[in-house]
C-alpha cells in the first residue's frame, strides 16, 4: 500500500512497494502522460516534480515516498497548458515525436523556477533528457523564450500593483 | 504456405511495391471489394462535415517528422479550405485494402512521406473542391465556372451567394469523381508552401497524446518478453515456479520458441515476474561470434574477388596502375540501434472471428501482413489501428516482430486484449541494426593532382539480405550503393571521374539489419567524402576548390554546396583555434551539403561549435518543420558519429540501455543554420538527407583540427588529440 499526493490529490495504492513511481503513476492512477524510456534514470522521459525537484521516477519505488510530498505529472503542470514553458513549446513548435516531452517540459519547468533567467550552460547542465528526433535547439530556444516571457509577465505584474 | 500464396490463390493477389530507401520492397496487401461505407466523404481524402470542419485522411503517418501536417497543407491548399477547420484522421490498412487502395502506399520511409503522396493528395484536395464547386452550382442552377471557392466558401459573384462547404458536402460527396484535374503551381500556393504550425502540438505538452504504449482497454493484460539474445538461438528449456505464484501473474508461455512470456494484470508486475524466470537457452550456431570476428569477416570482402558491382565507368584498375599518385584508405562503419524514445509495444485482441492490433507503425500495410499469419485468420478479419509513434527512424518499418508475438500471446488468450511492451533492454538486445559494413577506397591523381580513378570496395552487410531475401536483385542489393549510383533520381554519385568502380562484396553477420534514419547513405556518404578529402589533401588542394573541379556537370550538388561555402564564410579566418569541414551528397532525391566548425581541445575534446547546412528537396511544403528536419538530423547523424556503436561478446549485442548505449544530449548539439534551398520541379525528401553530410563534414574539420584523420565510428572510442 501507498499513499501519494499526486497533482494534488492523495491517491491509495495497492501496490508492491518497490514499484517505481513511474509505474504506480502510469499503471495504477492512470496517468499516461510521463513516459517509459529507459528504466534506469538514464533518459528522462519519466521526469516529474516532487516538491518541485525534477526527478526520475522510473528508478524511485513508491515506498520511498510519503503523501506530505507533492508529486506533479505533466498533467498537473497547469490546468489549461498554459505553464510558461508550455506556451513557448507551442509557439516554437518544439516537439516533434513528442514523447520525451513531458520529461522535457518537466525537466525546463523546473529550470525556470531555478533560474528563471537560464544561461546557456545553465540549460546544457539541467536540460540533460534525451530526444532522438532532435528538438534540443528548440528546447533550447523555448527555454529562453519561456524565461523572458515569465520576466515581462512579473514586470507588468510589478507594474499593475504600482 | 506463405499469406502473400494463399492470397495468390484466391485471386486477390496484388504485388504492393513499397519503396524503402530507395528499393523496392514487395509485400502482399490483397484487395477485395467491400462496401464502402457511410462515410460523409466527398472523396477518399476529404471529409467535410456539416460543421465545416474539414477531415483531412492521411495514408502516411506521423512519427515526428511534420508529415502530418505537410500532407494536410497540400490537400487543403488544392481544396481551398480554411486551414483553421482543418484537422486529419488516419485510414486503417484493412479499409485500405477493402477500398482497393485507394490510399494508396502507406509506408512512411525513405523520406517519401510527402515526396512519394504529393501527387495524388493535391488531386484528391483538387477534385474534393470541383465537386463541392459543382454541387453548389447545382443546387444554385449556374454554371459551374461562374462559381469560386475561398477558404471554405463558394461564391457565385454574379447573384452575390455563397454557400460553406459543410453545407453542399453531401450532395459533393454524391457526384461523380472528376476526371481531369489540375493543380496549382506551387508558386500560387497559400496554405502550402507557408510555416505553418503543426497540428499535432498541443496535445505533446499536456500529456493528452496519446501512444502506442498508453493504450488502454477494459479487461486489458500486460506482457513482457525475453527473447533469445544470440540470433538464432531457442528456448531450451525455462522454470517459471515462482513467477507464475506472484501477485497478478496471470500466464507464462513461451512462443515461436525463442521467447519467454509473462502476461499480468499491469506490465511491471509482468516484467518483475519474467525477471525471475530461469530461462536455458540454447544459443544455436553464433555463440561465438564478436565484433573482432564480424570485422575480420568484413576485412576478408575487402579483397575478394566476387563482388557486386553498383557503378563503373572506365578501367580504375589500369588508371590506378598509371597514378602520379596513389592513395588508399579503410574505413569502417559498426552497428548501431535506432534508439526510439517508445520501446516497441503493441496490442491485440483475437477471437475466432477478429483479430484487431493497436501498435506504432511507419507502414500498416506491413503490419498487418505480419498480423494476420499471426492470426490464423484470413485478413479481413484482421486490422491495424494506427497509435501515435514515439519515433520510428526506420525500425517500426524494418520489422514487425513485435506485433507478430503480440499476436501470438493474444491468440492464447481468446477475447482478452494484451499489450505486449519491449523493456528497454530487450528493445536494444533485439534491434534491427545499422548494418556494419567496411570500404577500401583506392584513388588515383595525375601530376596535377585531378582525380582519374577511384575504386571503393564496400564489403559488408546487405539490409535485403537480411530482411527481405527474395527481393535482392541475382544476389545482389542495390540499396548498399546508395548515393554512389551513375544516376536516378533518388542518389546520384556527384563527381565527374574518368574511371570509377564501385562494388560491394556482400558479407552478412548473423544479426539482423535494418533501414536506420539515412540507411546506407550514412556510411557511403562517409566513405566517399572523407576519402575525397584525403585526396584533396593529398593533391595539396583545397577541399572546396578540389570537389568544385570535378562537380561541373552536376550543378544542383554544386548550389547546395556553394550554399554552404557562402554561408560558412569558407576560406575566410576563423575564430583561433576553430576549422572547418566540408561534405555534400545527394540522396532520397534532395541535394544536401554542410560545412562543420569545430575545435578539438589539448585534452581531445571535441566542440562542434557551427553547423551550416543547406538542403535542396525542390519544393519546400512547410519551411519550418523542413528546418527542424534539418536540426534533427544533425542530431541524430552527430549522435551516431559521437556515440553509436553496438558490439558484440559471445554472440550477443552487449548494450542493452541508454546508459551504456549514449547518443547526443543538449550539451552536446550544435547550432544548426538550416539554408532549404528549393530550386523547383522536382520533389526530395527532407527526413533523413542531412543526415548524410553531418558526420564527413564533422570528421573532415576534426582533420583540419588535428591532422587526424578518424576512418572509424564512433569517435568516443578514439583519441582525437593531435597527431
């Protein structure tokens, strides 16, 4: 038995406690969007937030979890796709297959939070999820585009409260 | 008797000629009449609802490469319609093949998604719009030529009324199909021909999109399979005790007899089961094979005297004799694994009466061919419903293994669908690789250093041989001289040279090949233009100036080439410490060229600090995704250099993950400056052609960098500091 907070719901499980996450996410709450790649924390597909720290969970069993921890799939990044990394994926069109992307979007959201005015090295260090169709320079690009999006909404934010 | 025999006999045998990197790949799709339905279409590629929306059915599938939506501008733009009621559906095989293949071919390969459909699809968009044209003429009593269509409105000016396409659509879809149609110059082009966004994003950000492996159905089990890891080899023998009595085990059997499967209520459960199978296997007759054997067996071809021969003009052998100046290299090419980010996986449902299959698939005509033998049913009891593919780069074309076992489990287990998911590992062990080949290069220059003979021996691997024997031509596979051809629009060699010899001694290792993201192109691209740097520097010439020489009767190889020698700023300085090289080659019918910038350190780390690279695929249907074509091909051409390589121990692959198989990660890409070219009246494919250029020109800087010159892949295994 397991009891996780996931998108901020508990969710009761009955599973194995060595059962990774990605499956208990995947196979027992339903939820398909963060995916199986590797199995060995390698590509990052399966990469969600606990308490905002982008982590692999395809290699952490569900027993090394408690419900006071927030776990976020990419289905709980925003309610209408409109997290800042999201809206940039669209306007650059990032993905192409698209399937590492929820790690990918998972992985950037969580850049920004970070540094949310991400240097180059900053992205090569934290952006390290695979993707065989090739989409790093606009992962890349979408990341900055993201970043600067954010830094306007806050000054205009600043700006309406002044 | 084979499916393609027993079809034969019926009578409804019809040879679908599919191209595959530029073979042509029989398989054996029958067509049979069959009611058409009750589909609101106007023709097989149109549908328009009453709302307006626009239905656009797609015979190719998407697997990231944009095809999708290039596929829908060009039937929406023939149509008129407006772009933002537009959305698309796939047909399935088994209505292709009731429908007498009105679809036509649904292979998604060889860069020939748009290429290969372009044709048909803008008539059908063409003919779509005259019908709708002229039943809103008829229900109007005017002539049709006195009515004009603008996104998604017809209009007869002349009484001032115009009518949406949902609202004449039914009675379109009820006229007959025009005869003659026209289509537009692409110079006239609207919707086509614009970077338009894709119509597929949104649902990859959100989680929503749905995958071959995230399918799901009432009463659905999960399996997991291992399989022989020596090709060849069987199930000798397996104790499956304890994972039949763990929790949610519902079935352990074994199929085709080199495979061992759990089937369980979820497909950890099944994998953790199968884990603690003992399996004996017996490993058959390649136990013993290793990489160091594969290359000895390959050394051997080098020399042989029987050999294939793919390109010959001339006498090499007596222009070589008579070189100011012989020059000779070896180089090698090893396995290497597509790598898709979704393991191959596929569902199934059989009874006596159906069999039905969800998978990821480039082609499901392929598909259901491999099903339905499976099945024990005759094919129109069988289907293919298209998932969403989480990369294909040739694998889910090469081989439908994994639907055939998904198949088999099903059929064990009448009524209840099974999805069957390769982990990771079984998924690298059981690729259908890259195949390996070598080539011995012999050029001959005269006292002014020009190029008057060339012989390049290929030995190695033939992928026909491997997957579709009875497709070689007397023995021989033409697709192994890929881009090296005198001619044909597909791939042609690109240099003017008096005396040349290109043939392939065919040595072919137990493991099974495939068509890999480029195919043979890859490594004939590397040999060829490596090699020609070589002699370039061998004549003391510049490689440029050296290639230009021999180029002049190939003036679309030369633009594409120039193109990059421009943007590049060759010959002009650089940043201290950074070189440049430079490659071009023609294949899948584009021209492609690129100039690499890279700098290698005291330490012998490479940094790829530019890549120029410029494309000429004719006509350009969405500029856009033509560039993230390019960029992604550099991604996977440079992953291949860096990183890619399969090796063998004791007949089998020794990586079987990410972590010990790498490829490219965001630190390691480039910046790509992407030049489409389009020169006009002639379609290319842009999927896989820059792959070609990305490794030669990357290797030819790495030898202006270091005088090094790396006749071997890939270069993590090598020393790359200064000679």
């Amino acid at each position: 038995m397991a009891r996780l907070n996931i998108n901020g719901k508990i969710h009761n499980i009955d599973v194995e406690p060595d059962t990774p996450l990605l499956w208990a996410i995947r196979e027992q709450i339903g939820l398909t969007g963060t995916k199986y790649g590797c199995g060995v924390a390698a590509c990052g597909a399966c990469t969600v937030h606990v308490d905002g720290v982008p982590t692999r969970s395809c290699s952490l069993p569900v027993s090394s979890f408690t419900e006071k921890q927030k776990i976020v799939t990419i289905e709980g990044l925003s309610k209408t796709v409109t997290h800042p990394i999201q809206k940039a994926w669209l306007e650059l069109d990032v993905p192409q297959c698209g399937y590492c992307q929820s790690g990918q979007i998972m992985a950037a959201a969580a850049l920004l939070v970070k540094h949310p005015e991400p240097t180059d090295a900053q992205i090569n260090e934290e952006m390290s999820n695979i993707c065989r169709c090739g989409t790093y320079n606009r992962i890349r690009a979408g990341v900055k585009l993201a970043a600067k999006n954010a830094k306007g909404a806050k000054s205009n934010n600043k700006a309406q409260r002044a | 008797m084979t499916i393609a025999q027993k079809l034969s006999r019926r009578g409804f045998l019809a040879g679908a000629a599919v191209a595959t990197g530029g073979l042509s790949i029989g398989f054996h799709i029958p067509t049979a009449e069959a009611a058409v339905g009750d589909t609101p279409e106007i023709n097989a590629w149109v549908v328009v609802k009453p709302d307006d929306t626009v239905v656009i059915r797609v015979a190719r599938v998407e697997m990231g490469q944009g095809t999708l939506t290039g596929l829908a501008q060009l039937v929406a733009e023939e149509l008129d319609a407006d772009w933002s009621k537009v959305t698309t559906e796939y047909p399935t095989p088994g209505q292709n093949v009731a429908r007498k293949r009105i679809w036509g071919d649904f292979q998604t390969a060889g860069s020939r998604g748009i290429r290969g459909s372009e044709d048909y699809v803008r008539k059908g968009g063409a003919a779509a719009r005259l019908m709708l044209m002229q039943a809103a003429a008829n229900q109007w009593k005017v002539p049709v030529g006195e009515v004009t269509t603008s996104k998604g409105v017809i209009t007869h000016k002349a009484s001032g009324r115009s009518l949406r396409y949902g609202k004449v659509a039914l009675a379109a879809g009820k006229l007959e199909a025009p005869k003659d149609v026209k289509i537009k110059d692409p110079k006239d082009w609207t919707i086509a021909g614009k970077p338009l966004p894709r119509l597929d994003t949104k649902a990859k950000l959100d989680g929503s999109q749905i995958y071959s492996i995230d399918f799901k159905m009432p009463g659905m089990l999960n399996a997991a399979i291992k399989e022989t890891p020596v090709p060849g080899g069987k199930v000798k023998s397996f104790d499956a005790a304890k994972a039949e009595k763990m929790r949610g085990v519902k079935k352990v059997l074994v199929i085709d007899g080199n495979a061992v499967v759990v089937v369980a209520d979820t497909w950890y459960r099944a994998k953790t089961a199968l884990d603690v199978v003992n399996i004996v296997w017996d490993e058959g007759a390649n136990a013993s094979v290793s990489t160091a054997s594969i290359k000895a067996m390959l050394t051997e071809g080098l020399d042989a005297k029987q050999a294939f021969v793919g390109n010959k003009k001339g006498d090499v052998e007596t222009a070589i004799a008579g070189a100011t100046k012989k020059v000779e290299a070896v180089y090698r090419y090893p396995y290497q694994h597509h790598m898709t980010m979704e393991p191959m996986n596929a569902t199934a449902q059989w009874t006596p009466d159906k069999c039905m299959v969800w998978t990821s698939t480039q082609n499901a005509e392929a598909a259901l061919a491999t099903a339905v033998p499976a099945s024990g049913l005759p094919i129109e009891k069988c289907d293919v419903i298209r998932m969403n593919l989480g990369g294909g780069f040739g694998r889910r074309s090469s081989s439908h293994d994994y639907v055939r076992q998904t198949v088999l489990v099903a059929k064990e287990m009448p009524g209840t669908p099974v999805k069957l998911i390769w982990s990771r590992e079984q998924d690298v062990t059981h690729g259908t690789y890259h195949p390996t080949t070598m080539c011995k290069l012999t050029g001959a220059l005269d006292d002014k250093g020009n190029v008057v003979g060339l012989h390049m021996r290929i030995s190695g691997q033939s992928i026909l041989a491997g997957l579709r024997p009875e497709a070689l031509v007397e023995g021989r596979d033409p697709g192994t001289f890929q881009g090296l051809n005198a001619q044909g629009p597909e791939g042609q060699f690109g240099y003017e040279i008096p005396n040349l010899l290109v043939d392939h001694a065919m040595r072919n290792p137990p493991f099974r090949p495939g068509f890999w993201r480029g195919v043979n192109n890859n490594q004939n691209s590397i040999y060829l233009e490596c090699f020609i740097d070589e002699m370039a520097h061998a004549a003391g010439q510049d490689p440029l100036e050296f290639r230009r020489k021999m180029m002049k009767n190939y003036p679309k190889h030369l633009a594409v080439l120039n193109t990059v020698a421009e943007k590049s700023g060759w010959g002009k300085p650089t940043a201290p410490g950074v070189f440049r090289g430079i490659s071009q080659h023609m294949g899948y019918g584009s021209y492609v060229a690129a100039v690499a910038e890279v700098s290698v350190s005291d330490k012998g780390a490479l940094k790829i600090h530019r890549i120029v690279a410029a494309t000429d695929c004719g006509h350009v249907v969405n500029p856009q995704q033509v560039a993230a074509q390019i960029e992604g091909s550099f991604a996977y051409g440079l992953s291949a250099l860096l990183y890619g390589e399969m090796t063998v121990k004791n007949g089998r692959m020794e990586q079987e993950n990410f972590d010990t198989y790498e490829v490219m990660k965001m630190a390691d890409m480039p910046p790509v400056e992407s030049y489409p070219v389009p020169s006009g009246g002639f379609w290319g494919g842009v999927g896989e052609p820059t792959i070609f250029v990305a490794a030669p020109a990357v290797l030819n800087a790495i030898f202006a960098a270091t005088g090094k010159r790396l006749r071997d892949v890939p270069l993590k295994n090598f020393d790359l500091r200064k000679a």
